[in-house]
C-alpha cells in the first residue's frame, strides 16, 4: 500500500508551463536539484512517516525523543541540502528561489509532515533573525541554524491567548545588554526534541513599559542553552496529546527568568511576527498539498490494483480477470480526477507565488499568502478523505495509510492562524491596505489572460465577473458594516481561490497530456466559484 | 468539554410540525420515551464514549473484549427498552413506529457510535429472521436476539469482493436438514465480543449448484453455539486497526464446517441480504448525523466559554472582560450556523423517512434510503470537522473530543455500501425500476407545497427546475451510455439531497425560534444544488 512517487515531472511541467527562467539555477541545476530531493524523499523520508505516527514520540524528565530513525533522516536533510535550500547563502544556505523551496516542501511533506515541520520553522526563524537582527546573532546563531546544527521555534500562543495575541503575558526585562524573559508558551512545534544541539526559540513578550494590546508585544531570540553551554531555564512541561502529526512535538514551554536577546525594537513584535508567520502560512498551504498528494498516489494506486465488478463500457473490461480494475468505474474516476485536478492547479498556483515571492511584489504576495494557507489546506483535507473513500474499508484501516494522512493533514487548517483568521487578514486587512487594487489586478489578470480556448476564455471571464461582483458588495455592505465583511469572508477567499486555480489551468490546458484534468476542472470544480459568490451575498443572516 | 444534552425538545418540535400522529404512541407516550432514553445517554452512555475511544478492545485467544464499562451499558439498554425499541412486539420488543426508532438511534449514536452499531445490527438480523426465517428459526432465536441474550452480524464481504458479492467464496452443503458452512468473511462488525451469550452470524455463501454471480448466493443463519450449549466453530482470527470507532470489533471471521440454516429459498440470499442492508443503511445515515449533533454542541459550548478578541459589534462586547466569547464574531457564527442548519435538516429529513417506512411506500422509502445513507454521512463528516474548527488548536487534541467524533464518523460514509454504492443504487436501480416516476414525485412535492412565504416557494420551485434539468439530462444521456448515468450519480444525489433539505426547511420554517436559522439554511446551502446540477451535466469529462 504505501508508495510515493516525487512529482518532479510535473515540478519541470509547470516551470516550464509558467516559463520561470533564473540565471543561477538554470534548467539543468533546478532538474538535478529536484530529483535529488525527490529521489531521497522516495527512498528515505517516505518509509519513515508510519515509523513517526505509530512510534510517536517519548516525553521524560522535560526532554523529547523522536523516533530513532528520524536523527539519522535529519542529518541527511541537511547533508543533501533540502534542509538549508531557501536560507541565505552568507550563512551557508542555498539560497534557492522561493519557487524551488516551494516544490521541495511539499515534497518533504508528502515523505513527512511531521519533520517537514521542523525545517519550516527553522527556516522562518533565520529569515526573521537575518531580516530584524543585529550583527551579534546573526553572525552568533544563523550559521549554525542554517547549518542544522540548531533549530528554531516560533513561540506566540499562551493558553488565555491564540488568536488575540493582544493578551499576551509572558514578561520581558532589559538587564545589562540582554532581557530577562519569563512566562508559559503552548503549541510550540518543536520546543523540545533531541535532534540538534540547541533550540533557538524567537518568543513574544511583554517589556515593562509596554502599551496594551498587541502594540505592546516585542520579540525575544531565547535559545535553550547560551554560547558557553549553560542552561537557560527553557523547559517543555509536557506534550499535547494530538490526532496526527505524532512525530511533531507540541510543547508546553516554560521560560524561568531565560536570557534573551531583542530582535528589532521594543514593541515591534507584531510586525516581525508576521514577517516570520507569512513564510511560515505560505508553507503550511504546500503541507497541505504535499499530504493530498501522498494520499491520492495511495488512492490511484489501490483503484489500479484493486478488482470488483465488470466495467460499464465493454472496451474497459479485461474478461481475463473475475472483475475488473476499479479505476474503470465511473464513480471512481470521478473521485481521483476531483483529487488530481486540484492538486495540480494548487500545485501550480503555489509556483506562481514563487514567482511573486522572486519578483518580490508584496501586494499581491500578501493577498495570496492567506488565500494559499487557508484554501490549499481546506481543500487538500478534502482530497484527502475523498482519496481515503476510494480504498473503501481498507482507507478507514492502518493498513491502507491513507488514515493517518487525514488525521495528519487536519492540523493544517488550524496551525499558524486558523483558516477563518485567514480569510479576515485578507478582507479585513490585506484589502483594506490597498482599498481592493490589489484584487483588481486579479480580475484584469483573468479577463487579460491571452488564450485561443473558448472555455477558458468563458471561466475566466466568468470568474471576473464574480469577483467584480463580491467586490462590489463588500465596498457596499461590509464598509459600512464590518460585520457582514467578517461573515463573507471565508467564502470571499474560497471565491478567489476558485478563480485563481482556474486561472493556473488557463496556463496548463496548453499541455497535451493535461487537457483532460484542464476540462474536468472548468466543468465539475469552477463553477463552486457561483457558490461562493452567493455565500458572500448572504451574510447578513450571519449577523 | 465533554457534554452532551439530548435534543429531546427538538425532535418533539418536529414530530409537531410533521403533524405526527400514532394510535399506540400517543403524544406522551413519545414525550416520555424520548426523555427517557434522552437522560440515559447523557448521564451514562454518552461518559462512556471516550473510554470506548481510548481503552478500545482487547483481542487474546479469538476471544474479544470490550471495555469493562461496556457489559453494564449493554444490560442498561436492554432494561430501558432503547435496544428492542424497534423489535417485533411478538418476540418481546417494543415495536416503536420507525420515526421514534430513528430519534433513538440518532442519541444512541451521539452518546456513543460504537455501541450504537451493534444495536443496529441486531435490528438488522432480527427483523430478516423474522421477515424470512422459518417458525423454528424464528421461535429459537427471536426471542433472545429481541431480549439481548443473543446478538447479529451480517457477514457479507470476503477479502476478495466488497462491494462485488457475485465473488462471494464461502460455501455451504446441505446435510440432514441443516447446512454446513465454511469460510472467511472480514469487516465483520460485533463479529466476536463479550456482550452477549451467543452471537447469530447471518452469512452469505454459495451452495454446491448455486448459479454464478449474485444470483447464486443464499443467507444462512450460523450461530456461534448451538442451542445444545455446544461450539459451531465460529471464529474471529483478528480484528481490524481503525481509525476510530474504537470499540467497535471489526472482525475477521472464520466458519469451519459450522453448521448454518438456510434462511428463505435457495440463491436468494441477496433479497434477503437487501432487505436487512437497507435498515441498517437508513441507520447508518442516522448515525453520521448523531456524531455531528454531539460536536456541534461540543463547538457551541466551546464558542460560548473562549474569549478571544473584541466584537466588531459594541453591542456585543462585555468589556468586564479582557476579550469577548468567540460566539461573537461573524466567522465563528457562520461555522455554527452551517452546522446547526443541516443538521436540524437532517433530523427532519429522518423523521420525515420514519413516516414514509410507516406507511410502507416502498417506492420513495427505496429512493430516500440511499440518499439519507450517503448525504447524511458525508456531509456530516464534513459538519464534525467545521464544528472541529471552531476549537482551533484544541479540536486537533484529546482533550477536545472532537477529534475522536471526526474520527469515529469517517466509518459512516464507508460501511453499509460505500457512499458511491448508494448514489449508483438511486440511480442505476430506484430510478430505473420506476422510470423516474418518484423522483417526479418528489418534484411534484416540492413544486405543490403550500407556504406563504415568497422565498421558501422560490427555493423549492428552483429546486424543482434543477431535479427536472438533471432528470432530463440522464433520460437523454444516461439511458444510452450508462456510464454517463453512473458519472453523474453522486452529484444527482447530492442535488435530490439538497431538495429534500430544503423541503424539510419549509415545514420547519413555520417555527418562529427556527425561522434564522432556515433563512440561513436557503441562502448559505440551497445554492448548492446549482454547482450540482452543473456537475450533473459535466459527467462527460469523466469516462
């Protein structure tokens, strides 16, 4: 039953699809670069995502151990650079294009979603520390975080406090050059774990003379050991007891009168949170692909081997057999294609945003980021029971896997800001920054998108007129009213997401081999956009 | 987080507005019963449900055992008459109408799915005993399967065929006047366990000059001890590793030249084997909805204690406190609300089922039961995990429950014939036999249901154009390629699914403390049947 196969045909496909060129990584390095990882995921990573789930992981004596298998597997990540690929080279990092770093996610969390984790977070805090900073823990800590030696936490949430960080009470200090940090952080993704030397936790704090509220918030740089090997009083006080993810330690961290180190200045926690949070939420949609994509492999593999009852058309039946492949009935080619036609066009919807991410164009990245981690993550969750439905029985049992993919990728939808957070930083604030230009960019990007295809050209221009006409209703009802804004919002991002897959099979429908899938999508899956217009329509009964 | 209140008030609500009437049970006769059972499953069912989760079942020796609170409950509901509460009266049950079956069933599953399955099942093998069975089958077994002594299965799949029972290798000879059975059947659930004195296998096999295929096969009665107190070797060999409904036993069984009694006539065994499919099937439908009640009101709860952040609405805001309840805020609200609405729909839709099987209109019974079964399951597995969403971080945990309930629901949409199998049974088989005329019917019943209420008239008449589109569509396309037909099954019984709600919702509208919440339901999920109508049409993309 378990299998996986690393996409990179598909990777080559949409780059060249999207016609992405970069000097450096030249056509031959990102291909060599993408099967070396693949190939790795394939015969390494994979075979330990059961071992990670059934194992689990061992909590004694405040420390956390991971399976065995998964030190030698994290060695290896860092050997063969899918590890350090997006961190900065000054440090020792490959510096790849987000659009690489992207492919390599979701395939680290097709091979395990527990330890892609890890790199993720690691690779938010070295963004955070290289952008914020002084020179002193740059040069202190980048080098060894991006050379795996440490790794990194981002620690927000307290018990009385996830979503309003505004209530934050971990206290912070100044004494000397350096902060005294005390206080109980939850949810902490990898707080504690015996895979590296020291833990660098970046945690937000309250100064003394802090405003309220989240204008009141700095940000701490408190590893578990200091420089000269003494303990900082960084302790795990115990675990989270999860659905999935077992080899993901959830922490509850304690930090006793810790040292810690300002990064950037006092009370400007917020901003360098969500600096370190959007690369990490943009990562979280690639999870959520990275698991539908394992679990639709396991599906397709299952109807081509699995035989019941004679194929409707006489053509597909092989009377050699008692039955016929499953994969021949209707129903079930209804299923997979559902799952395939989606993941290609978030697939590729999430190279395009490497491409913004490169081209550095923070107005339509900071629309799609939350669209891509709510929708991406919502959506794979989907696919990953509609895969799970193709097994029938066996998809509900350990022996068809697919049970644990759908028990891993639920997290996705809650963890780094729930997917309804989500849909208000889009309406609520990402729209309101730029008074919608930004959305109006979309939409003439869909009515502009030169194509020869009748159909195409219909959905997309069909999508525009959609989201023209949310637009409209937002600037007329949720300006005035902010609560109906807040109720349309999870179906405004659902409608732009619809609109912008259809817009990556606008690009994808010219390859041959895909044109299939192209027609199921604008057919069975683009017209929800209608749906979700009529949703954002409605919500005064929210109210 | 752990609680549960029976919708006692609810379900009388809508036997009320059903305009339900019953000679024997009589209005307080319900009133009572329902409370009854009601308070039995809040105060000790329902706490047992996690144990269930947790303890599971212990397998040594082909012996099975449940969790040791289990042996108590089991004897609880047999005294309190919600185990034999649909049971012929004859042999000792209750012989409730089937709407109160329903609504037992529904809290049964709530307070705990497992234990509620192995209610269902020997329902099942009871009621096609006593349908088909001869007098001696029937005087030695009914009486103490109907009094709990003696529990059911139904053994229908083998490794090699689930959903394709024309491979069915199990075989039976006749010897003397009985049969000797020999096979192995898995997924039998409550196949082995601790709970009862014997357990009676009703069991698919093929007799010596049996034809081939599903014409060829016969239901026979295997008990696991003869009535001389003797062993029939009848043995479970393992159990399945699921992902939840943990205490539930899904057995491998193996009948090594047991001795079985045919029940009916020879190579009938499917008739049969339908007739007590189509019971359980309606239940299972029912089940899905008892999981979704029990979280829905885990999230409401939740929504009612978590404060987070300030209501956009100032008349919302309780500045006593640091943040406002989450209830407050827009998003929160419509999760709830989409929750809440279908499953109220739902409800009603079984009770409205309850009346049509005490009618005995075989014809709409056949067409609803499949729909119930697939919709009612599938969509609420989705509502278990929006009403997960609602706790954030804590719905992903132990200590939120709700994870179990997702996990435990995702059965619904598999076991009883995958949900496909029933969208292919409404419209490869109901509608066949009847050329449409119910689903006709229906429409007819949408488009003459007298409301004085605009938008309810409007809903019910779009539904009725979009059932008559879809209709028209499968007599032109479906008729001469079958596999069209079959593509566009499941999206045809999503549309009829949808129809049916809003049906329901038009009776209930009428109540003034539901009247939001219908508004909620015609604007938010009613529009959803244009995206399956759009489906419907697009079934060509699949074959």
């Amino acid at each position: 039953m378990r299998y996986y196969q690393a996409p990179t045909k598909q990777f080559e496909q949409i780059l060249s699809t999207l016609d992405y060129k970069n000097d450096v990584y030249d056509q031959d390095t990102v291909r060599s670069l993408l099967e070396t990882a693949g190939g790795w995921v394939e015969k390494n990573l994979f075979p330990t995502n059961q071992i990670g789930d059934e194992v689990g992981l061992q909590y004694k004596n405040q420390q956390v151990n991971l399976p065995n298998e998964f030190k030698s597997l994290y060695s290896q990540m860092i050997d063969n650079g899918t590890y350090s690929i997006g961190m900065p080279a000054q440090w020792g990092g490959l510096d790849a294009p987000p659009i690489l770093v992207n492919m390599m996610m979701e395939m680290l969390s097709s091979g395990n979603l527990s330890l892609s984790t890890c790199s993720l977070l690691t690779s938010g805090a070295v963004s955070t520390i290289q952008a914020f900073g002084d020179d002193y823990l740059k040069a202190t800590y980048l080098p060894k975080m991006v050379s795996g030696k440490y790794s990194g936490t981002m620690c927000l949430t307290e018990s009385q406090c996830g979503t309003d960080l505004g209530m934050i009470r971990t206290k912070a200090y100044k004494k000397d050059d350096k902060y005294i940090v005390t206080g109980d952080k939850i949810w902490i993704s990898f707080g504690e774990h015996n895979l590296t030397e020291n833990i660098i936790h970046l945690v937000l704090a309250r100064l003394p003379d802090a405003p309220e509220g989240v204008k009141g918030i700095s940000l701490f740089l408190v590893p578990k050991f200091l420089e000269d090997g003494k303990e900082n009083k960084v302790t795990c006080q115990g675990l989270e007891h999860k659905m999935g993810s077992h080899a993901s330690p959830t922490c509850f961290m304690n930090y006793d009168n810790s040292i810690g180190y300002l990064i950037g200045e006092p009370h400007q926690g917020l901003k360098l949170m969500f600096h370190m949070m959007n690369a990490a939420r943009l990562a979280v949609g690639v999870q959520g692909i990275g698991v539908a994509e394992i679990a639709f492999q396991t599906a397709k593999q299952f109807a081509n081997d699995r035989r019941q009852s004679r194929a409707i058309n006489p053509n597909r039946r092989e009377m050699d057999f008692p039955a016929d492949r499953i994969i021949v009935h209707p129903d079930v080619r209804r299923m997979l294609m559902t799952v395939e036609c989606q993941i290609i066009a978030m697939r590729a919807l999430v190279a395009y945003v490497g491409i913004v991410q490169e081209k550095g164009d923070e107005h339509l990245l900071g629309h799609l980021t939350p669209i891509i981690k709510s929708f991406c993550t919502e959506r794979s969750t989907e696919l990953v029971s509609e895969s799970l439905q193709v097994l029938g029985g066996i998809g509900y049992t350990k022996d068809g896997a697919i049970e644990q993919y759908l028990r891993d990728v639920r997290i996705t939808m809650i963890y780094e800001g729930t997917n309804g957070i989500q849909a208000l930083d889009l309406v609520g604030r990402k729209m309101m920054k730029d008074a919608g230009a930004t959305i109006r960019r979309i939409i003439t990007m869909l009515r502009e998108f030169p194509s020869d295809d009748e159909q195409t050209k219909l959905v997309l221009d069909t999508h525009a007129e959609q989201i023209e006409a949310a637009l409209t209703w937002l600037a007329k009802n949720g300006l005035s009213d902010p609560e109906l804004a807040a109720a349309s919002s999870s179906d405004f991002l659902r409608l732009m997401a619809t609109a912008l897959m259809s817009y990556m099979w606008a690009h994808l429908i010219k390859e041959k081999d895909l044109e299939k899938l192209a027609r199921f999508h604008q057919t069975m899956i683009a017209p929800e956009a209608i749906l979700y217009l009529s949703r954002v329509k409605a919500g005064h009964w929210v109210t």
